[in-house]
C-alpha cells in the first residue's frame, strides 16, 4: 500500500510542448486504494462510469489569487521541480485549485 505524497516545489507549466510560465506548487497525490469510497459524479459524468484507477492528483499553484486564471481554459501540463510531469485543469481559478486528468509521469 502507497502513501498519501505531497510535493511542494518549483515548477513549470507547459502547453503541448511550449514552456508558459514557472509556478510554485503543493500538490497532494493519493493513491487509488486510500481515496474514499464512495462515488461521485461530476455533471455531464454517465452514472455507470467505473471510477479511475490511478492516483487522485490535486493541489494548488502557488501565487497571487487568480494566478490561475489564465490556465483555466484547457488542459496544461505541470513539470515538478524533479522532471515528473501530470496534466491538470484549474478548478478555482480565484485559489488557484488544480486538479490532475492524467497519471504522474516519470521524466
């Protein structure tokens, strides 16, 4: 069994391959067997989708409030301060909320 992992760092934010800005971070990454167990639905979800199988990934950029306004339109990459990389989508643009859509990838 995994632990819960924080990482607090430093940091970049990549558009498909284009560097956009260097962000500070903590992130929360909590594997699949210890996130709770019950189901949740976000809008638009089918209710018989399966619940994914990887690592709940979420956190904050760290910054000015509204930092993260300008990532909230689609889906970036954050590059931790050790290479590995996940994508993410702002969820509270005002706190600068992220969470993952994708899994933790090694450098």
């Amino acid at each position: 069994m995994h632990d819960v992992e924080r990482f607090q760092g430093h940091g970049f934010i990549r558009r498909g391959d284009e560097r956009i800005a260097e962000t500070d971070y903590d992130v929360i990454i909590t594997p699949a067997e210890l996130r709770g167990t019950g189901l949740t639905y976000e809008a638009g979800s089918p209710l018989d989708r399966a619940p994914k199988p990887g690592p709940d990934i979420s956190g904050r950029l760290l910054g000015p409030f509204f930092q993260a306004q300008e990532f909230a339109e689609h889906i970036h990459t954050l590059v931790l301060d050790d290479g590995r990389e996940f994508d993410f989508r702002v969820i509270q643009p005002d706190t600068n909320e992220i969470v993952g859509v994708s899994m933790l990838r090694e450098p």
